[in-house]
C-alpha cells in the first residue's frame, strides 16, 4: 500500500471513532442505564476493531506515520 492510503486509512479510522463517540451523549439521554451501558460497550467494540482494521495495517506498512500522527494531534489536537 502506498503511503496516502495508508494515512486515508487512519484518518477514517479516526473520523468513524470521532462520529461513534460523538452518538454516546444521545444514546445516554434516550436509553435505560443498562441499554446504555451495553451499546456503549459495542460502540467501544467496533471502534477498536476499525483501529485494528485500518490504523494496525497502515501503521505496519508505513511506522514512520506514527509520528506523522503524533506531531498533528500533538500540535492540533486531531490528524
């Protein structure tokens, strides 16, 4: 894989991450405790397994991304 896919990977990973969190306030209004408490551990499922999918494979065909990553979260809070 080339580099620009590679990092199209992680930011997708991040954005999806970003999206699913961004559910949890709404989840947590509308649901019972314990509905809540179960499909905010899913979330917390899928959102590892896109990081696993996507962030895992790029950062182990390009490692020096990495601190690509770093640096931008680092300096701008996001990548």
């Amino acid at each position: 894989m080339d580099i620009d896919l590679a990092r199209t990977m992680i930011r997708t990973a991040f954005e999806s991450g970003r999206t699913l969190q961004a559910l949890l306030p709404a989840l947590k209004a509308g649901l019972p405790p314990d509905a809540y408490r179960a499909c905010a551990h899913e979330l917390a499922s899928a959102i590892d397994q896109s990081n696993t999918a996507l962030i895992t494979r790029a950062l182990a065909a390009h490692p020096a991304l990495e601190v690509e990553i770093d640096t931008a979260i680092r300096d701008h809070g996001r990548y």
